[in-house]
C-alpha cells in the first residue's frame, strides 16, 4: 500500500503491517493482557489469622449477655483482620506472538484510516531543546503525539522529557496501549520501515 509523508513522497508499506482489517475483540483482548501485565500484584491485607494477638478468647461462653466471641481479631471487631484479605497475585495473561503480531497491525492500520499517523522523512531535533521539538510538532498539528524512530535520539528524548502529553520510543520498543492513548503517532520512514519488518 502507498502511504504519503507530510513532504509529499509516496512510501511503499506492507499490507499486512498497515492495511489489515479492524479486530475489535483481538485488540481488546491484547490490550487488557498487556495492562494486566503491568500491574505489580503485590497488595497483602491481614486476615484474622495474620493479625497479631488474639488467641485468647475475650470474655466467658455465657452468662455476660453479650454476643459469644473466641477472638479480639475477628473481622468484625475493631482492629481485627480483614475477612477476604488480599494476597499477592500474579495478574499476568499468556497472549500468543501470533495474536500480539496480529492485534499490532490492526491497530497501526486503524491510525492510517483515521488518519492519526503523521509519516515523516525524518524527525530529529539539532540540539535537546523543548521549544525546538515544540515547534516542529506544532507545524504538524500533533501536540499530543507518540514519536516513533528507528534508533534511540537522545537529542529528541530530552526535548520531550518536559512534555507531559509527548513521548518518544524506539521502533522496536513500541506497545498497543500508547498506538492507541496519543491523539497522533509520529513516525518516521526508517522506523515504519523497520516497523514492516517486525510485523509484516
């Protein structure tokens, strides 16, 4: 398929990688895989059992009139443990290379048809300065952008480390959650290229 850059030129581009049919259920399915593996899991409360004290029981069977109690760590005490206390868990879910692959282009292919994808022949920043970086976005209408290149610029990392809604990645670092939360993904030929490569 031909693609063209903001100069211009016609860039030939895979199919596969950028022109594949929408798959709502596979990209949800990849995208809620990927976001449950980022979650740490390690939250723990203390049951009952892992409360300190409370062995005794407090006060006699019967004759008080009060409700019968064995232990001051019961849940439904003050300072008791937690009837259903979490333990530290393991969010993480397999997802196949083939379903990834597959969830990664419909989502690319998805940004060509809304038109989000700004191709450039190159985007680089002569010094690491914001205000540059800025300027060069702004003239692409893409202020809220994800900048994807094809080797790691760190004159381009540090001009947009100060910018809360911009973010530069490597070609191959790229993942279905920031393709979908920018409002424009940057991209340039070399890294599409390489992009191609990857997942066509």
């Amino acid at each position: 398929m031909n693609l063209k850059t903001v100069s211009g030129s016609a860039v030939e581009l895979s199919e596969v990688a950028f022109g594949r049919e929408f798959n709502e259920a596979l990209v949800h399915q990849v995208v809620t895989a990927y976001l449950a593996g980022g979650r740490q899991g390690t939250r723990a409360h203390k049951s009952r059992a892992d409360v300190s004290g409370g062995g005794k029981k407090p006060f006699r069977q019967k004759g008080t009139g009060r409700a019968r109690a064995g232990s001051i760590r019961s849940p439904i005490w003050v300072g008791g443990g937690k009837t259903f206390a979490a333990r530290p868990q393991d969010w993480s879910q397999k997802v196949n290379r083939k379903m990834y692959r597959g969830a990664m282009q419909c989502i690319l292919a998805e940004l060509v048809r809304q038109e989000r994808l700004v191709l450039v022949e190159e985007f680089a920043v002569a010094a690491p300065k914001t205000k540059e970086l800025l300027a060069k976005l702004n003239d692409l209408n893409a202020t809220r952008a994800l900048i994807i290149t094809d080797a790691v610029d760190e004159n381009l990392y540090l001009a947009a480390r100060n910018l809360p809604h911009v973010d530069v990645v490597d070609a191959t670092a790229i993942d279905p959650v920031s393709l979908i939360a920018f409002d424009k993904v940057v991209m340039s030929v070399a890294a599409a290229k390489k992009i191609e490569v990857e997942l066509g």
